[in-house]
C-alpha cells in the first residue's frame, strides 16, 4: 500500500459521494448519530449499525433516539436518497464499506478502568470483514494507547492483514457538546486525527477534511491523539473543582462569588468556570478515571486531577446539606417532601447518565427522606431512579406541597422561575442560575448560601 500520494481529496470525495467507498458507522448513540449525519449531509452512503433492536428501527424510519438537532433531517434526507442503511450484522456491515468508524461508548468499569468490551466487539466485527485498503477510525474518548495496543491486534488477528501495509488505522476522537454536535464537527473546531503510520495519518487528513471546515489537525501518534482529548476533560474537571471550592469560600466570608467571578473573567486571562450540584455526563467524571487508572498503574503523582474529583464527586451532599440548612437541619428534612429540579445531567439534554441528580436521592435516603419528586422537561421516563421516587414533567405537580425545592440542572425552562411558580417551598439554587431578587428569605444559592460575613479579623 502506498502513500496516499495518487489520493487527492477531490479523488476521495467522488468515490464517497459514488457509494463506492461507503462509511459505516457502528453504534448510532451520542457520537455515531451526528457523525453518520454529517457524513450524509456531506453526501456519502452511510451504513448505520448497532446492536439495540429499538435504535435499528428508529434509524430505519429516519429517526434517532438521541434528541440532536439535525440528525433526523439527515437521517430521512439520507433514506429518501437510498444514501441511508441500516445493518444489524457488523461483519457483512464491514465487507460492504470502505471506512468503518467505531462509535461504540467507553465508561469507566468500577470508577477506574475503562470498560473496553464494546470497543473490542466491534473491533473483532470489522476485522472479520476487513479488506485491503479499508480504513477504521475509532472515535470515543479512550485510555491512551487503546488504539495501539487493543484494537491493531484485533484488526490484524480477525483479518490476517497488517496495519499500514494493508489497511489504514486512525484515532479521532469526538469533540461534541450534546445539542450542537453537528456545528461541533461540522464548523467550530479541527478534526484531531492520528494514525497508526504515516500513510494512516495521511488518509485520515484527507477523510476528515471533508466534513470539518476548520480543518483536520494531524499529530504525531494515535497516544498523542488519544491523550489529547483527556486533557481537554480533565481540565474542564479541575476548573470546576477550584469553581465549586471558590463559591463555597465566598459563602463563608459573605461574598457573592458570581458577582467576584464576573470580575474575575473579565481579565483575558482568567476563565472561571461555572460551579454546581456535582459533574455529570459520560465525559467529564470519566476521562479523569482514565488517567489515575494509568497513573496508579505507573506510580505517577496526578495529585490535582485526583483531588479535583473527589471535590466534584462530595457537591451532591454538599448542596443536600445546604438545602436542609433551611429546613433547620437533616433532621427536619426527613419528613419533608423535597422536589428536585432536573434529571439531566446538565441543561438542555435529556441525556442522564451520572447525573448528579442520583447521587442528590441517594444523600437524601441518606437521612431517610421518603417523599421525592423529580421534574425535567426533558426527561419523561427512567430505568434508573428509585422505584419511589416519582418524574414527571409537570411542573405544577411537581412543586405542590413540597417543603423544600433543589435546582440541579441549569435547564433553560428554570431560568425565569419565581416564588410564584415555586410556591411555599424553601428553594435552593443549586447551579447559580435563578435571581435572588424574586424570592423571599426562604432561598439559597451555591455560591451565595444563607450563611453571614465570617469576621477574618479576629485573631
């Protein structure tokens, strides 16, 4: 195989745009379906392919179970062209299509390793359908070196082909905010892509220029690519840690953090981010679980990483014992009726998991609270919360009679509540976002609380 020297990108584009070298994407969740949708608006054949029975049809009726603006548009566009189809047997997925991208999640397995079952699948999949000149790419966030080490030898076990000499190997891995993934990909930052070699690399620079407008950035080595996209993670995660210690400071000496905080990033320099009820998603608590996994492995020091999440991991029993704070303390809240403000794991999505919400109802059966409600706008049904707590997505049934109401995704629905929709509950804002100005005393807020001015200067 030689270096991509004859492949230019309009050469590329036309086989794509020919459906002679078709792009199957396998798993169709929070990655694989904007990128199979941006990959159709860029007109290429796409073969869908996941293993959920439920996902399968929905994507044949140009649907997708995951909330993402544009992706049914893409999807039914794609159908309506026959560009769109949908595969339950991966290996006869992988012998029909040239690329085949891996969008299969990764979490961490016991809140350390990463769980690679999914990965190691489909990988086994598409070796078994491999053919010279095809290309794979893996695209979820992954511990460094899971590129190199776990999927080539799978490829080149079930194919009997070798990596550079007769396919092509790449890591790019996804950088999406849930609610605009196709802007993400599409236009608002370079594709990172990484290859198992120099003619890897190459091709991957000439695929992913098709679809990202900003560019493709190429680095050295897939562990390069790989560990790049932790980083980015982990620094979210640790600057939400010094924001949550800042805002609980401030609380203490009777200063309004958000007001410091305003003033504090109008300097170039300094971006403070948002503090909160805790870190959810299957992105920022994960990556970090990457990286002290392999660094408990090699004996190296990650010392703010680690505290850093074990900050962010205590803000669900923080905000559990602020709020009760109004009820007079957890012993009066255990016969209260507390409603909780969003099952997301942020605002905007209907995506749960880690939600910070959970770890907010296991605080609150901590001390025995039996009467729990969750409202979300978003969220209608779910496998996950305690078969006695109720979710709904009234917010007048939700709030009626409760004692006391805790904000906990910063949804946009929840920005202009008042104490006139709130009713008499005591409410407490756990992410910042409600005015302070219209409700009465019974409010608290991280980053503000209850508490008076600590007088510094006693000695």
């Amino acid at each position: 195989m030689n270096n991509n020297g004859r492949l230019t990108r309009a050469t590329l584009a036309k086989k794509i745009k020919s459906g002679e070298a078709k792009v199957a994407v396998y798993g169709l969740g929070h990655v694989g379906s904007p990128l199979s949708a941006v990959w159709l608006r860029a007109g290429a054949h796409v073969i869908g392919v996941d293993k959920s029975p439920l996902v399968l049809e929905n994507a044949r009726k140009g649907r997708t179970h995951i909330p993402e603006p544009g992706v049914n548009e893409a999807f039914k566009l794609g159908l309506k062209e026959k560009r769109f189809s949908v595969y339950e047997d991966p290996v006869r997925a992988s012998r029909d299509s040239r690329f085949k991208l891996i969008c299969v999640p990764v979490l961490a397995f016991g809140g350390s390793s990463a769980d690679l079952a999914a990965v190691k699948d489909v990988a086994s999949a598409i070796g078994n359908g491999l053919k010279p000149g095809d290309t794979v790419s893996l695209n979820p966030s992954v511990p460094p070196g899971t590129s190199e080490d776990v999927v080539v030898p799978i490829l080149e076990n079930a194919s009997g082909l070798k990596v550079e000499n007769d396919f092509y190997m790449l890591y790019n891995p996804e950088r999406i905010y849930e609610g605009r993934a196709i802007e993400d990909i599409e236009q608002r930052y370079p594709a990172v892509v990484a290859g198992a070699g120099p003619n890897s690399a190459s091709m991957g620079t000439i695929f992913y220029s098709l679809v990202s407008k900003k560019g493709v950035l190429t680095v050295s080595s897939m562990r390069t690519a790989e560990t790049e996209k932790l980083l980015e993670g982990v620094y979210r995660d640790v600057n939400i840690a010094l924001a949550n210690e800042m805002a609980k400071f401030c609380e203490r000496i009777g200063v309004d953090f958000w007001e410091a905080r305003d003033a504090a990033n109008s300097q170039p320099f300094c971006h403070i981010h948002r503090p909160g009820a805790g870190v959810g998603g299957a992105c920022i608590p994960v990556y970090p679980q990457f990286i002290l996994y392999a660094a408990d492995m090699l004996k190296v020091d990650c010392n703010i990483t680690r505290l850093s999440r074990n900050v962010n991991d205590s803000m669900p029993a923080y905000v559990v014992e602020q709020a009760a704070k109004m009820l007079d303390g957890k012993d009066n809240l255990a016969g209260a009726t507390v409603t909780l403000l969003g099952l997301a794991f942020r605002g905007g999505v209907s995506d749960t998991r880690l939600s910070p919400t959970y770890k907010v109802i296991e605080e609150l059966k901590k001390i025995k609270v039996k009467h729990i409600r969750v409202h979300d706008p978003l969220v209608t049904n779910d496998r996950d919360l305690p078969s006695d707590v109720l979710l709904t997505s009234d917010l007048a049934d939700a709030v009626k009679g409760a004692d006391l109401v805790i904000l906990i995704a910063d949804h946009p629905e929840y920005r202009n509540l008042d104490s006139t929709k709130l009713g008499d509950a005591a409410v407490y804002d756990g992410r910042g976002i409600l005015d302070p100005s219209k409700f009465g005393l019974r409010f608290g807020s991280i980053g503000r609380g209850q508490s008076t001015r600590t007088a510094l200067s006693r000695g």
